[in-house]
C-alpha cells in the first residue's frame, strides 16, 4: 500500500527535528549542556493582563462552544489597532483572525492558486513561504535577497516572462532570517509592480513590532494602492509572546479575504474564545509590553554582538527581528557543515542558512531567545574553541 501522496515527495522533517536529535546525540557523548539559538520561539512572557484574561475566560463553560468567527469586539480591536499603530483604516470585511499566520502561508495559496500558477518567493525565505505553495502544486520561483542589495527583492532582476505568468509574491520584511527592514520607497516599487504584472501580494509583518535603535515598523497597508494588490498577516506570536497560544490576522483585500474565508470555513471552526478575549486584552492593553520586549530583544542582540566579536566572530547588527543573520567563515563547505563543527567544539545550535534556501548557504541564524548568562558563556565557549581567529 502506498502511504505518502507524490505532493509530500517535496517535504523532508524540518531542520529543528534534525537539530533537536545533533543536541541530544552531543549531550549523550559530551555529558554537556548545548546553548540553543536555533528554534526562534519567544520566551518574554505575554503581560500579566492578557494572561489573567486568558485564566478567567477559561473557567467559563460556555467559552468551550465552537467559535465560528471572530467575536465583534476582536474586529473592532484589529481595527482600532491597524487605526492608532499604523494609521491603516479597516472595513468590518476586511479582516479575518488565523491561528496564527502559519495558517494562512500553509493555506491560503490551495484558495488562490490553481496547478502550476507562479508564486514568487524571496531567498532565504521563512521555510513555509516555498512550502506552503508547494502545498497547492504551485511553482516557486526565488528572488534572491542579496547582502549588497541589503537583502531586498530587486524587482529590476526579475524576468519579465516571470513576472508576466506570476500569480502571488511573497514579501516580508521585518525579514526572517536575514533581519532587514525595507524603506518607504521599496514599498511603492512593489506596489506599481505587482500592478504591473497583476500579481497578488502577501506581505507577511510577523516582526513589525521588533524594530531597533528607535525607528519604527510600519505596515504594508499604510502605503497607497496596497490593499488593490494584496493582503498583510500580522501575528500575537513576538508583538504580544503568544506564540503558543495561535492568534494571528489577515487584513486587507476585502476579495482575497472572501475566497480565503470561504476554504477556511470549510476546514476551522473559529479560534479558542479565552484566546480571542486575551487577544482583544492584548491589542486594547498589550502595548505597554511591546517596549520592554523590543528592548529585551535588542540588548540581547547588542551582547550578542558584543560577546561573539572577543571570540573573532563579527556579527551584523540586526536592524529587527529577533534574530542574528551572520556569514560562516570561508573554510568550511557550507552552513550545515559549519553548524556540526560548532556544536561540536562548543555546544552552540545555530540553525545553517541553508535551511532557508540556496542564497543562506554561507550564513547561520541565530535566534535571540537565550537570556543575558547564556550568550557570556556562549562567547566564552567561542573563546576557547578559536574558531574564527584568523579566518
Ligand atoms: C516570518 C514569519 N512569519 C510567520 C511566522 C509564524 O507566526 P505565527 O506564530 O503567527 O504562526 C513566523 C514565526 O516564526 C515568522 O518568522
């Protein structure tokens, strides 16, 4: 009997699986404890008020119920939010709440795209922006996001042939992983592209809150014409650490969202209760966290940096995110080969560039979820085992 359809033929286990078994196979040989900045889920609590809404909505019988949709009052808080946070009006059918935005790159392309349709993606990319198209048979072309283009799409680049048959791109910046932020002026490029070529846009904000050294994120709605061309997600997981907790939103075309809505329909009955009612605390009454959160993540960037440069290792300065984008040295074959080398000399799980697609070959990601002892020691293992002294 044959199990697997031919579509999973593309899907191997994701790097965290095949990371999680390197840590425990060095911690069973070495009888030491790995530092992890492979997996970037947050670990900064969400506020006390959001969590304590969460508490009291869950001690209610009736919060059980299927959902279906979003309450009003979730709407009227996206909206409020996209209002004050990014000056972005919303109509009542204009918006939808996910289970997190991980929902709607695994899903929405089965509701947009028919066999074969282009949809173009960035290289790196956040692994489900390939899959979640491959998902639905569509083709992937890559954008490659270069280091001396400062990692945006360069639209000059793509072959008009492409673009002319390309259904969707894919855009997302704050980027994971490379960490960049996109001016205004990249943004209205896309826009008169994506016009140009009618090609639909998912601009993908996971990070819009996690934006260093005093600038501000913004949202891809903000700019005039986006809503024309494309939808934005936009996720509780970093702004708010509720990443466990699966709430996200999808805002903008009012058309797209009514196709999408409709397969949704068909395959959820709508987010946990006590989860909206926490995110309707945290979009009223989160905000005070974001700061401190924000600030959390950049103090560890900034010691990261710190730590790494005694032990030779220059580490870019990441402008947002919660993450650390940085090149391997030359000597080794690629990332993955420079990953094993690392854990093994020092316990250090760093997720290879690979992982990410061809164009993250030569880099490493580290994620920024390890707490200020971690990282000195961290520096301190990097210090001994001289990798990149002299490379
Ligand atoms: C770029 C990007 N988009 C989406 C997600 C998923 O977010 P959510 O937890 O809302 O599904 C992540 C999570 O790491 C991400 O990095």
């Amino acid at each position: 009997m044959k199990i697997q359809s031919k579509r999973m033929d593309v899907f191997q286990p994701s790097i965290f699986t095949k990371l999680k078994l390197m840590k425990l196979d060095y911690t069973k040989r070495t009888n030491k404890k790995t530092i992890d900045f492979s997996v970037g889920s947050p670990n900064i609590a969400p506020e006390p008020s959001i969590m304590k809404v969460m508490q009291e909505a869950v001690l209610v019988p009736e919060n059980y119920k299927y959902a279906i949709n979003e309450l009003p009052e979730m709407k009227s808080a996206i909206h409020d939010w996209y209002q004050n946070r990014y000056g972005v009006q919303l109509e009542e059918d204009e918006m939808i709440c996910l289970q997190g935005s991980q929902e709607a790159l695994s899903t929405l392309f089965l509701a947009l795209c028919d066999q074969g349709d282009i949809v173009l993606v960035p290289d790196p990319y956040y692994p489900i922006f390939s899959d979640g198209p491959k998902i639905a048979n569509a083709t992937v072309e890559y954008m490659p996001l270069l280091e001396e283009n400062d990692y945006l799409i360069d639209f000059d680049s793509i072959d008009p042939e492409i673009a002319r048959k390309a259904k969707m791109m894919i855009v997302s910046y704050p980027n994971n992983p490379t960490c960049a932020i996109a001016p205004d002026s990249f943004y209205e490029k896309l826009i008169a592209f994506a016009k140009k070529y009618e090609i639909i846009v998912l601009h993908d904000n996971a990070y819009s809150e996690l934006v260093f050294d005093g600038k501000i994120g913004k949202s891809f709605l903000s700019f005039d014409g986006a809503k024309d061309i494309g939808i934005e997600l936009n996720s509780f997981s970093k702004t708010f650490g509720m990443a466990g907790a699966r709430l996200g939103v999808m805002v903008g075309n009012k058309e797209i969202i009514r196709v999408y809505n409709t397969l949704k329909s068909n395959m959820d009955y709508g987010i946990f209760l006590p989860v909206q009612y926490a995110g309707i605390e945290a979009l009223r009454h989160g905000g005070k966290g974001i700061k401190s959160t924000c600030q959390a993540y950049q103090d560890r960037r900034d010691l990261l940096m710190e730590e790494f440069k005694k032990a030779g290792w220059m580490i870019p300065k990441s402008p947002a995110t919660m993450f650390a984008w940085a090149r391997i040295p030359e000597s080794y074959k690629d990332s993955l080969d420079f990953t094993v080398d690392l854990l093994e000399k020092t316990g250090i799980v760093v997720t290879p560039g690979q992982a990410f697609g061809q164009q993250g070959k030569r880099y490493v990601r580290l994620a920024l979820v390890q707490d200020k002892e971690a990282i000195i020691e961290a520096g301190l293992r990097l210090q001994q085992a001289d990798i990149f002294k002299n490379k």
